[in-house]
C-alpha cells in the first residue's frame, strides 16, 4: 500500500481536528482567517497552505503547528 500524500495527510488531520473540535469548516475559515472555500481544498489535499496558514488553523484549532502533521 502506497503511504498517503503529505498534503492528503495533513488535510485529513485537520479535518479530524476541526470535527473533534465540532466547528464547520466556516467557522474554522473565520477563525483562521482564511476563505471557506481554500479551507476545504487544504482539507480534500488539493491545496498547499503556507506556514502563516497553517500557524492560523493551528491556532484556531487550540494546538501546535506539529501537531496538525500528526492524526489526531
């Protein structure tokens, strides 16, 4: 089995965190500061988010920008 694509894994990681943290992917998108709609492509591994980006969701998540990289 083929390990999983960075972005793939990260984008699931932080839809794991985000659903454990019961927000909608709008109200993580307001917190982060960022488009609902880039959230969603950083989600579904179809978009490469900068490290101030992910600094913002790691924030809004309550947790460390490592912490995004490993499954919830």
């Amino acid at each position: 089995m083929k390990p999983p694509k960075t972005a793939d894994a990260l984008g699931s990681n932080i839809r794991a965190m985000r659903l454990l943290s019961r927000l909608s992917q709008q109200q993580l998108a307001v917190a982060a500061k960022t488009d609902t709609n880039y959230l969603r492509g950083i989600e579904l591994g179809q978009r490469n988010p900068t490290v101030r980006v992910l600094e913002r969701i790691a924030s809004a998540l309550g947790v460390e920008v490592i912490d995004l990289f490993d499954a919830p």
